[in-house]
C-alpha cells in the first residue's frame, strides 16, 4: 500500500510539474514579470524571503569557483535555445514572405476544388467571364485589371551544385496588365520581356538561387533556349519566380488558350463578398475564388506547421540532455554545500528557502544560456538566405526570421530547463538530514 501510495504521489508530482510548464509556456510576458516582481518583494520583505536571498547570495558568489561544472548547463542550455529559434526564425520567414504576398483589395481565382495555382486549369470562355465581372478595377484606358496567368514548374541548375544537379522554379506567364495587379514588383535591373518573344525576368530569389540568372544570359526551360532581359524585386513570394510572356510560355509547354488563374484587382476590398458571389452564382463558371492573402496565407501553413514541429522535436530531444546535465550539475553542488546547508538550518533556516536559493542559482545559470543562445540564433540567423519546396511547384526564397517574440520563447525554454533541473536537488538539499550532513562532511 505504502508503493502505490508513494507511486501516487509520484504521478501526481510529475502531472502538475508538466501542467505548471504547459501554463509557464503559454503565459505572456507581463504575467511572468509579474511573478518576478512578486518574489523579488517576497525575498526582501519577509524573513523566509531575506534567508533565501543570503544563501542564494553565497552560492551565486562561488559560481567562479565552478565555472567548469556551471558551463554546462549554460552552454547546454544555449546550445537548446540557438537550435530552437533557428528552427522557429525558418518557419516565421517562410510565413512571413508568403503572408506579404497578397492583400485584401486582390482576388485569385481558380478552378474548383483546386488547392494551387499549379492543380487548376481555366479555359478561355471561362477567362473571359471573369474579367468582366462587376467589382474589378479598370486601367485608365479601361481595361479591366485582371491578369489570366500560366504557372509550371521548370528545373535549373542551383548556385553551388554539381553539373547534373538541378532545382525546380516557378515560371509564371503573364501579360502586361500583371504588373498594374502587381504594382510591388518593379524591374531594378535589365527590362521588362516583350510580348512574343522567349525573354524572361527574374526575380531576386530565384536569381541567388539558380545559375545562369544574369542579364543576357540563355536558360533552357521546356525545350527553347530563352533570354533573361531583366531582374526584379517584390519583397514577396514573387522573388521566387520566373515571369515571361503567357502566350510563349503556353506554347512552350503545349497549354493551348487555357490559364491556370486569374488574379484580379478590386476596386475597394469591400467589393470581394459581392465578386464572390456573383462567380459562385455564373452558370458558366465552376470556379473558386478567394483574396490572394487568404490564398498565400493557407499555402503557408503546412510548411510552417511542420517545420515547428521539428523545431520543437529537436529541441525537446536537446532539453532532455539540457536537464540532465542541469540535474547533475546541481546536485554536485548540493553535495559540495552539504555541510554549508546543514549548518544554515541547524541554525534556523527552514527548508523552503535553500529550495529558492538552489532554484534561483539554476535559474540564473539558464537565464544566462538562455541570453547567449539568443543572440548567438540573432547573430547567425537573422535574415540568413534559405530556399524551401512551396506549393509543390518551385523553390521558395525567404530570409530567416529572429522575431523578439521567438527570443522570448526561447528564454522562456531555457528558464523551463533550469526549473526542472534544478528542482530535485533543490528538494534534496532541504530534505538533507542535518546530523549526518554534518556527520559526513
């Protein structure tokens, strides 16, 4: 009866100490500051407080004397919170690039039931009915600004790669009316392609990427050799592609008169519900439509959940061995202060504050790993270049991301490893029976 007591309370232990980190990694950062607040006031205004601040003090103070045994757990730690905000930083550029895609005010459209541009196919009659459709801005010679578009995948050879060793583009065919539904992309090198010729234009992305992207160049995409006339730059999932004329590229890859979208401007993001509706209602169209930030939004997210998730995995298996070496750590040191703590509550401290006092001298050693492996994901990673596979089509350029609230997530991981590393030897230093500390030592 006695073990499955003793087991009970075991399990219990362990199932608040994971619901106390599960609600430590959800709390925002005024709660935990907050809390912060509250010991501070506790360790200077009431006794217990001010005998947990003495012997934290004295521990804190030798620190220099255990340098080796501390620089575990900082450099364990730190090496936890650089791997994690990097995985994390990946996954927030790559969203964040696909997010500054669209807006409100610009529709795509696709055929129905299709997940991607690349999956839908819109014949001309079809094309022909959306444009003229209420809702969609006009140019000033009063054409509607709605841009029919070819999107296949065609394979170059990547900068650094061996000979035979190629990556997948994203070749966009557009007309002229693509840069008015796209007025962020802007030519910073060379010139625009001339309708019917196989001339393309480069984005910035997809330049870095793949070689052969200069100005005058011959790249062969399908079976043509094709020139590259320009260089421009979205600020955006654009950066990724190749654009060149709808028709050649059609030709090229025996698409006929068919498109695979329509991405349109509308006169006010207002007028969307209503254009919507009047495609949904068209007995001629089997289409669906949605604003082209909703669009890059839902392509974003599969990707992002699956590179946190390995983020969290790796960082998981990390912090494992981060809490190990903490545990070890501090209980060498519990047992290096035995006779120090034994003498300190033979002389009145309770158990309570050397628990504190061991907790805030591990809290203090993950604050510190938490802080360098920060900055060192800061450092290394922030707006590092890194291309991913994206909609199933072509390679995706996008820089890594270091957010503030990343580098907050990660300290609060490294301030969760020290809690639990520190602990058991925190408990064991207050439960350590005085008389035979004192005996042994």
């Amino acid at each position: 009866m006695k073990k499955f007591l003793s087991f009970l309370r075991g399990l219990v232990t362990f199932l608040g100490l994971i619901a106390g980190l599960a609600l430590w990694a959800a709390a925002p950062w005024p709660v935990l500051l907050g809390l912060a607040a509250l010991i501070a006031l506790w360790m200077l205004l009431t006794r217990s407080g001010k005998q947990a601040a003495s012997v934290a003090g004295v521990g804190i103070s030798t620190l220099s004397q255990r340098l080796g045994s501390s620089s575990v757990v900082v450099i364990g730690i730190a090496g936890v919170v650089a791997v994690l905000v990097a995985m994390l930083s990946m996954a927030e550029g790559y969203q964040q690039t696909l997010r500054r895609t669209g807006s409100e005010d610009s529709v795509i459209v696709l055929r129905g039931a299709s997940a991607a541009e690349v999956m839908s196919t819109l014949d001309l009659a079809s094309i022909n009915v959306i444009e003229q459709a209420p809702g969609i801005a006009r140019s000033a010679d009063g054409r509607p600004l709605a841009s029919p578009e070819t999107v296949v995948a065609a394979n170059l050879p990547i900068q650094g790669g061996g000979p035979d060793e190629d990556g997948s583009v994203q070749l966009r065919g557009v007309g002229d009316r693509a840069w008015q539904v796209r007025p962020q992309v802007k030519i910073v090198e060379g010139r625009k392609f001339e309708t019917g010729k196989r001339e393309v234009v480069v984005g910035s992305g997809a330049r870095r990427q793949f070689r052969g992207m200069e100005v005058g160049k011959q790249i062969r995409l399908g079976n043509e050799q094709w020139t590259v006339v320009g260089i421009f730059k979205s600020g955006d999932a654009m950066d990724s592609e190749l654009w060149a004329d709808a028709e050649m590229v059609a030709s090229t890859y025996r698409r006929g008169a068919s498109r695979n979208a329509v991405i349109a401007k509308l006169t006010d993001a207002k007028q969307f519900k209503a254009f919507k509706a009047t495609l949904a209602g068209d007995p001629r169209l089997q289409v669906d439509t949605t604003t082209t930030a909703e669009y890059f939004a839902k392509q974003s997210e599969g990707m992002t959940k699956v590179i946190r998730i390995i983020g969290i995995v790796v960082g998981s298996i990390m912090g494992i061995g981060a809490v190990f070496g903490a545990l070890n750590t501090m209980f060498a040191t519990v047992a290096t202060r035995a006779r120090e703590i034994a003498t300190l509550r033979a002389i009145g401290f309770r158990g309570f504050p050397v628990v504190v006092a061991v907790m805030l001298e591990t809290m203090l050693l993950a604050l510190l790993g938490g802080l360098i492996g920060g900055l060192l994901a800061y450092l290394i990673f922030n707006g590092k270049g890194a291309s991913t596979i994206a909609g199933g089509v072509g390679q995706l350029s996008f820089d890594f991301r270091v957010t503030g609230e990343l580098l907050w997530s990660g300290l609060k991981w490294a301030l969760a490893i020290g809690f639990i590393g520190g602990l058991f030897p925190a408990l064991r230093a207050a439960t350590l029976p005085v008389t035979s500390a004192l005996r042994d030592s």
